[in-house]
C-alpha cells in the first residue's frame, strides 16, 4: 500500500482506481502504476483527486507514501 491516506480515503467513499482514472483521464492500468509507485502522479492530478474526494485532507497528507 503505497498511498494509504489515499486508499483510506477512496474506501471510504467506495471510491475505485476506474474512478481515479476517469478524473485524472488516465488509464485504470495507469492508475494502478501511480497507486502501487511504479510511477508518479503529477501535482495536477493529485489536485484533481483531491477535489474530486472532497477531502479536508491536505495534498501532502493525501497523498503521503508509506514507510514500506
């Protein structure tokens, strides 16, 4: 879990990475690359999201990577 903030935050809203993808006009795969960190979101991306989640959570906090 590379984005737990992030994965918290989409359970809870029953959020799935087709969604992110859809937002973020990206690929599922391609999601899945940024979530897992083979690859990495852009700040634009990571502001749609943000919105997108109607989150009180900063962007930094959002989308703090984990220790593992």
């Amino acid at each position: 879990m590379f984005y737990p903030n992030l994965l918290a935050e989409m359970a809870k809203r029953k959020i799935k990475q087709k969604d992110i993808a859809s937002v973020i006009g990206k690929e599922e795969q391609t999601v899945s690359k940024k979530m897992n960190g083979s690859a990495t979101f852009t700040l634009e991306e990571a502001k749609k999201i943000c919105e997108y989640l109607e989150t009180d959570m900063s962007i930094n906090d959002l989308f703090m990577q984990s220790e593992s």
